[in-house]
C-alpha cells in the first residue's frame, strides 16, 4: 500500500480501492468461509465488509495495517451474521426414499463446501486442515466470539494484542475464550499434504461407491466414521447406521448408476456426482461427496445436495 493509492481511493478512486483491497479478497473470503461455514453466506460476508471498508475509509488511521483493518470490518460482519436469529437457513430436501432413524439430527445444515481452486497454495498444502469440513463443522458449534478468536489467533496468526483491538475487547478476555475454544473444538488445524496413499484410498472409496459395495465402502471407514448431508439434518455414525442408510439409497436409486467425478473441495478428496439413466453417460447433477481422512482411512462422508450452491461455487 502507497499513500498516493491511499489518498486517490479516500477521494473517491474506485480503481485504487479496488488495487487497494483486491490483494486481501480472496483470504477474506476465506475468512468469512470458517466464521460462517457456508460459502453462499461468505460471498454475502465479503461483499458487505468491502462496502462498509469503502464507506469508512476515511476513517482508517494507519494504526493497525490495513490488512488488519479489514479483518476487523470481516470479522464483526460475520459475528453479526452467526448471532442473527434470523439468519437465512437452506431447506432441508425431502428425501425420495424413506431413510433409516438417524443416529442424531445435525444442526448445522448450512454447512457448505469451499473450492480447492480458491484456495492459496500455502493455504492447500501447509494448513489443509484448517479448511478441512471436521474443522469448518467445529467451529460453527463454538459460540462467536471463541470462534472469530480461534480463527485469528491460531489460524491466521494475529497476536493477543491485535485481535483485542479487532474485538474490542481485552487481552485477558482474548486468551480466555482461546483457552475455551481450544478445549471445545476437536479438530485442529495441522500441516498435513494429500499423500500417494490417501489417494488411493479416495480411489478405491470412489470404485467402491460406484459399484454399490456396501461392505467395501464400510471397510474404508474408522469404527467411528459419520455420514451428513447437509442441508438435510440426517447423520449416521458407525459401520451398522452408514451400511444401512447406503444399502436402502442404493435400492432406490434402481437401475441408474451414480458417476464419480474428482474435484477439489477444502482440500480433501471430493467428488461430483451424477445420477444417470441407462445408456445416458452423462447423468444428471446429484450433489457433492467429500471425504474426511484420518490415519488412513476414511472418518467422514459429507454428501451436499444443494445443487445450485455448488454450481455457484464451481464445484457442478
């Protein structure tokens, strides 16, 4: 950032406000992507912190960087967001079979998948669990304010000191509700890279799924293994409750057969499904597939289902 670029964008330059925020975008997309866990509402997120950041741009001191800056405007956006009561909700779909009882009834259905190709390469390679949906899945059930403090202090690195001031709050409070948050959540952003293997296993996972080989697939997956569906509130844990659920899916699904496309969905294996009719090699779009590893094998499948939300975001 120049003061000269400072100065033409504080009178009114919209191409050097654009010069000026574009480099911060797409991390503060990605941002407002672990606040909310839903890509849709962090596109909203972003759009709204970019405006507020031009209307008060006069206001911005240089005390802080201006990076940031920007983070506090995200940062408050997106908690005024997640403390919305009203906060607009996707509708569960309707299931086209009668599914088995649930082993529980999941209430973040808003959960959504973030593009790999989005994402930095420091961000895929170095951090991917920080992106990753057991991650994402975690932080919504942290209350706010623990949330927005995880996220800045252990992902992305701003000292005790920096986020009080982006909170408005104290240091003390800061190492409190990161302390809490750090107690609360599971799982927890760790360098990690896809490897030869856990390929193989996304691989075999896929062929498996395909050929509706219910007991393959069950042997990919940990003992305590779970099956969501965002936006509908279903989940089932467990060999017995995820064996069940696919078998009677499988039966409903008749003589169509499910493709398996690769893509990259918050640096896991993922993929795009297609439900087609005999003879068609196309299909039609049916939802996302993303794969949660741990210890070699597979300890979550997350099937999305909102087809236009994928499409938004250039996974279908």
């Amino acid at each position: 950032m120049t003061d000269s670029l400072l100065s033409r964008a504080r009178t009114g330059d919209e191409q050097a406000f654009g010069e000026l925020v574009g480099p911060h975008r797409r991390e503060l997309h990605l941002h407002c992507y672990r606040m909310l866990g839903s890509f849709t509402d962090a596109e909203d997120a972003l759009q709204e912190t970019l405006l507020a950041a031009w209307r008060s741009l006069g206001g911005f001191e240089g005390r802080a960087s201006l990076r940031a800056w920007l983070y506090r405007i995200a940062t408050n956006r997106c908690l005024n967001v997640r403390r919305d009561a009203g906060r607009r909700l996707p509708p569960a779909p309707t299931p086209p079979f009668d599914p088995p009882e649930p082993t529980r009834w999941g209430e973040i259905t808003w959960l959504q998948p973030y593009p790999d190709a989005l994402l930095d390469p420091e961000t895929r390679y170095e951090a991917k669990e920080s992106v990753g949906l057991a991650f994402i899945t975690g932080l919504q059930r942290l209350p706010p304010r623990q949330t927005a403090v995880l996220i800045l202090r252990d992902v992305l690195g701003f000292d005790t000191a920096e986020v009080a001031r982006m909170l408005d709050t104290t240091g003390t409070a800061v190492k409190g509700a990161l302390q809490r948050a750090r107690a609360s959540l599971d799982s927890r952003p760790e360098p990690a890279a896809l490897s030869a293997d856990e390929e193989e296993l996304a691989r075999r996972f896929a062929e498996a799924f395909t050929a509706r080989d219910v007991d393959t697939v069950i042997a990919l997956l940990t003992d305590d293994a779970w099956l969501a569906m965002p936006p509908a509130p279903h989940e089932y844990q467990g060999a017995d409750a995820i064996a069940a659920f696919l078998k009677i899916s499988g039966e409903a699904q008749g003589s169509r057969r499910l493709l398996l496309t690769p893509v990259g969905a918050n640096a896991q294996p993922a993929f795009a499904c297609r439900l087609a009719e005999p003879g068609d090699p196309v299909g039609s779009p049916a939802g996302l597939m993303v794969l949660t590893l741990r210890a070699g094998q597979i300890a979550g499948l997350t099937r999305f289902h909102d087809n236009a939300a994928l499409t938004r975001a250039g996974l279908m």
